[in-house]
C-alpha cells in the first residue's frame, strides 16, 4: 500500500483510494437532463461506498457543455452539505482531470472523502459556441502554426472536424512504416463492440465483425465510422478516500491511485510521444511496470489509437501494435485486456463522463464485480489514460 | 513558515508560495484576442518570480468563456514544454479556484513550479451560450426551490440577472435590521473608486462622490449602477512555488499560502453564513486569526458585499459592517484596508482573473511593491475571498 509519488516533486503523499463507483449509461437520451443523468451515477457511487451525501466533503465535476457552475447545480439537488465543488474542463479528458483534481483534494489532505463526476451532453447539441470557440481557435492555431491557411469550412455548422483527418494519417503512417493491416487495425473496433456488448452502460451493445467495419461509411480513408466513436450522453461518478476514511467507513477492497500523471505536448511532440512520457513517470510514481498492467482502459476514439498507444504505454516493441491486436494479447481474455468497458469505441465517448468510466471500469474489474464481463485473469492493476484536444494527456495507475 | 494545514482532514501539507504577480488591466478591449490579454499577464508574472516559461511543470487556466482547452491554447502559445495543463469554472470565482488547483498541485508533491492564469472576456458577448445556459437552469432552481414560477424574462437576450436583485434585497434588509444607512452603503463605492484611481490595472480610474452614487441610474432600489460591478475583459497570473522551489530559484520574499478553504452553501444557508464557516476554518488552519489580518480582498460586486462579508469575515461584530466602512477602519489608510486594488467594483470583474487579481494585490502589497497604492501599515497578511454563483465560497489567507 505504498502511497502514490509525484513526478517532479518525487514527494509522497497521503494515499488515496477508490472506493465507489456508478454509471448511468451512454447514448443519446434526448428526453434526459443533466440531473437525469448525473443523478444515478452519483447514487450508484454513493451505494457502491456505502457512504452518504452528506460524508463527501469535496465534489470535482468534469463537463464541457453543461453551462457555468454545473457541479454546484448537480451537487445541491442531492442536498445542500457544504461541500467543496470545482468545475474542470479538459475536452476529451475532463473527466479524468476531475478525478485527478479529486484526487488531489484528498492526497494533499483537505480532505477524506472526495466525489468525481463526469457528466455531459454531446448527441443532440454537438458544438454548442463554447466547445465551438475552442474547436476554431485550436484549428487555427494549427493552421498558423503549420503555415496553412484558415480551414475553409469554418463556421458555426456541424462538420467532422480535424481530429478525423489526423487519425487517418496516423493509421496511414503506421501502416506505411510498419506494415501493419486494415485488418489488424479493423480488429480493435470488433474486439471493443465485442466487450461493449456485454456492458449494460455501453451506447452499442451488439458484435460488429470485421467486414462490417471495413463496409461501413467511409470518414477519411483508412478509416470508416466504425473507426470512430460515437457522440454521446451519459454520466460515471467515482468516490475517492484517504485511508483514514477508509478506516472509518470500513471499506474493503478500496482501489488504491498509485499514479497520477498529468503532461501535455512537449515541443513537436506528437499522442503517442506524450503518451509515452507520461505512462514513463507513472510506471516510476507507481512502482509498477508496463509488464506488471493488468489491463488497460486507453484513449480509443479512433481504432488506430489502440495500436499507437500500446506502444507508447510499453506494452509492446514500436511497431508491434498492430500484431499485438492481431494476437488476441489485448482482448478480455488475452495477456493484457485493452478497453474490456468496449472503450470510446463502442462503449462511447460523452467527454465529461469518459475519462471516470475508464476509472469505474477498473474498479470492477479489479475488485471482480465486473460481472458478464469480468476479466478471467482477475487483474490487480489497471492504467487508465486519456488524451484531450489541445496535447493534454494523463495517465493515471490504480492497484489493490 | 508554517505550512498550509487542512480543513476537514486537519493533515499538514507542503508549504507553498506566491512568488510572482503579473496583470493585464481590466476594461472594455474589443479589439485584443484572449491571446493578447493572457500573454502580458503571464510575462508579467514570470518576470517578477525570475523564471522562465520552461520551468513552470503545471498551469491552471480559469475562464467561463473562452472556449474549451483555453489553457493549452493560450499556454503553448509560449512554447510546449509538457507541463500539465487543467482548465477551472467556477463562474465569479473561476480564477480563485484555478489558483486553488495550482496550490493543491505543488501543496500535494505533484511539482515545484505552477501557474495560475485568469483570463476572459466578458464585456462584448456578456452570455453566450455556455453561460446563458447555467444562469437559467440556476434561476430554474431557485424559483423551484422557492416555489416560484420560472423567471419570466427568460429567453436569450441579456437581462439584468437575479444578482441585482438578490443583492438589492441583502442591502435593505441590512438598513432595516442594523440602521445600516445608504450613505454608509454607497461609501464603499467610493472607497474602492479611491482606491482604483490608483492602480493601473483598474477598469475605472476616476474616483466618484458620494453624490454621484445615489443619483446614478437606478438598477433594483436602492441599488444605482455605481453600487455595481462592471462587466469587463482582463487577465491575471501568478506564479506559486514549493519551498524546494524557492531554494533553487533563490527567490526573496515569498508570500505564503496559509489556508486555502473552499466551501459551498449549506442548507438555507446565504453567502454570508458561508462565508462565515470558511473563514472561521481559514483562520484556523492559518493560524492567523481575524484581529491579525492586515489587509482584505473580498467579492464586492455590490457595494452591501463588504458591509456584510466585513461581518462574516469577523472584521467587527454582526450588524456593525456599515459603521466599518464609514469610520474608515476599511479605507486604504484604515486599521484593515478592504480592496485596496478597487475590488469588483471599480478594478472590475472579469470573472477569469478576478481571483487571482485579488492574490496578486496582496503579493504586491505585503512585499511593499503597490507603488502609489501601497497601504502605509504595510501588511505582513492578507486574505482574499471570493463566492459564485451556484454557492461556492472560496476564503484564502496569505503571508510574509
């Protein structure tokens, strides 16, 4: 039970556990509101803990469309207790950055009992102006800095914006260079369907096979919209304790954070070079290597990303990714299960909620309550990562 | 150099330092991005702590505005270096927070060096979606909670929102209930206009009379537009460092953390019972009680705010906050200054930045650099203290 470290500080901390963890499912639910969806996760949390509203002294909520103070909002309907409440918003990974924010609470000691909830609304309204003003500036950021001009479709409509046509090129580039397959990067979207459909929470619950994936409409060549994620709705609540709340609730089984790693782009840096940086320093935080995972829930949104990223986390040589999916080694029942939640893939991807679904996802599997879709190897250890738009990258260790 | 103690899990945690303070004035600014105003306050702030972009490991970014990933937009713009990077909303109080997360970033061992960024504009579009959108389910809230029908000037457009109104209600019920007199109220505005002229970061550099106070448009009875804040654009950074920090940078005359306590609303509670119960907890963990703070910055967005928080901070006895200001106990040459940097009133409110505005204010002066502004007891401790809306309350105590 070794506390978690810091990476540049390489101060110890107090140690932090998961304890608690609910889901309301992923999709599009039009007729549901923010509380609607907010509501269950935190409950299911709450249950799981076996703690009250009333014993959480520090609330973190991850969203990027739910409109200004939407933690406070969410919180007091469960009741006015006083408790802290910070809003993060970190694009595809604000979910993960609230835990960490969460996290933080409690390893510096402000407190023993912390909630993190991610929740968010992203099937109907898919680029309200707040997440849009961000898009653009971003884009044309890139452009400036690439020296092109001002992407044409600009405006305020709905179009599939970058982050497709960089997935591409980098399927296109990994293939090129290695000579991995469309089969093989085709594979990762069958394997995540495959465990999506044994996950109540997921937004598609039905196999696809890999003639499916390779039909399916094409975004940009390589990859067809089964390559991609879908735009969803959905809520993941996770409860985090010191160890002296952990004693004073009775916890068993808490699931201890042994890594909390946050970095960005550094330099010309690319994903998989943050993602390698970062898993580096939370192997070394953790004390547990690449060898030692588990399994892995990753940054999916498109199916390439699996290939890329099992790389950069160690779990393979470079350029070994894609035989490594070929090989079964990251499906449910393989040496190292990737994404057994179905991942952005086929469990979905609302944003806020993502990046603790990954974390709630751990926590059942680690502790053997994942049911239908238990990982027969019964891991002790999980990696959670995420990337978000504008180079953050976080990759956060868990044990029991 | 005691360090920074807990609230609720009482445990001590590494002591952590403000070392640097850089603004960019607050005001109408059409014409300059988010870019322009971030970019000097940042300079502005490495160049006071001596370090250079390279050696900041974590920024914290607070705004309602700006659009997702704000921070690593406006961060990369000095170079990617891979320092974390998490974006912070906690609508008025955004930026308090954002420096909170900072604190608890290097109070917790995660780093040495961090920033705190506030920036946002909020004079050309006052509520665009993202923040239209809270507003509203908020007022949904509270005319539920108070059985009253929806707002019925709903809808899009701008309009004078519940603040008014609600603050229009704590002044008279103070005049009724203490003999809290209007001139007494209006005073603060023209102790903060004073105080503004002053700093050149101000919004407004032009001290007002009393006279011009009570004859200036009339929002909600008795509340003219001069008992208000304005709105405005600007942009606020400091730099906070661990002791290890301090030692290697070799800075002089660090500004310490001492408490930095985030609460919400509790049960029927109002802004001023919270921020009572996280003052009481600030001076505790800080050590540094009430009679001992030497200066104040605290959430004036309407002139009745310092005769009540005045109270609640326990600066004088319930009821007397009116008397305060008018013996001039508050004034800038007073037993304890309250907004010596103009406050929300006459420095202005952009929301982003104005938390961390107040923090850079009590840097300046605790280590005698305010200039013309400089409060002549030369205060060796400050508290700033923030609410939004949603009921989150934020009190912070700092010194030599």
């Amino acid at each position: 039970m070794k506390p978690s470290t810091a990476t540049g500080a390489g101060v110890d901390t107090r140690a932090v556990a998961v304890v608690g963890a609910g889901l309301h499912r992923y999709g599009k639910f039009d007729e549901l509101t923010y509380h609607d969806l907010a509501q269950p996760a935190i409950r299911g949390a709450l249950e799981s803990a076996g703690v009250a509203w009333g014993d959480i002294e520090a609330g973190w909520c991850g969203h990027t469309q739910g409109g200004i103070t939407l933690g406070a909002r969410i919180f007091s309907r469960l009741g006015k207790t006083g408790l802290s409440i910070t809003n993060v918003e970190n694009a595809s990974a604000s979910g993960s950055y609230a835990f960490r924010g969460a996290w933080l609470e409690v390893a510096s000691g402000q407190c023993d009992v912390a909630i993190a909830l991610g929740v968010d609304k992203r099937s109907r309204e898919i680029s309200p102006q707040f997440v849009q003003a961000g898009i653009e500036a971003l884009e044309a950021e890139e452009a400036k800095a690439a020296g092109k001009k001002k992407s044409q479709s600009g405006g305020r409509a709905f179009r599939p914006f970058s982050p497709v046509a960089k997935f591409a090129v980098m399927a296109r580039e990994h293939m090129d260079k290695y000579g991995t397959t469309i089969d093989q990067v085709a594979q990762v979207s069958v394997k995540q369907h495959a465990n999506a459909a044994l996950n109540e929470y997921a937004q598609y619950q039905k196999p696809v096979t890999l003639e499916e994936v390779h039909e399916a409409r094409m975004l940009v060549d390589p990859l067809t919209v089964l390559h991609s994620c879908p735009f969803g709705d959905g809520a993941a609540a996770v409860i985090l304790m010191s160890e002296r709340g952990i004693e004073r609730f009775g916890i068993e089984n808490p699931v201890w954070v042994r890594a909390s790693i946050s970095q960005s782009q550094e330099g010309g840096d690319d994903l998989d070079a943050t993602t390698e940086k970062a898993a580096r320093c939370a192997y070394e935080a953790s004390g547990i290597g690449p060898d030692e995972i588990g399994m892995v829930e990753l940054h999916d949104a498109f199916t390439i990303e699996e290939i890329v990223y099992v790389e950069s986390l160690g779990l393979c040589a470079p350029g070994e990714g894609g035989k490594l999916v070929e090989s079964g080694a990251t499906a449910r029942d393989g040496r190292v299960p990737v994404n057994s939640s179905g991942g952005l893939l086929a469990m979905g991807h609302p944003f806020g909620p993502t990046g603790i679904g990954q974390i709630a996802e751990i926590f059942w599997q680690l502790r053997g309550e994942a049911g239908e879709r238990q990982i027969p190897s019964r891991p002790r250890s999980g990696l959670a990562h995420m990337v978000g738009m504008g180079g953050t990258c976080i990759v956060q260790v868990f044990s029991l």
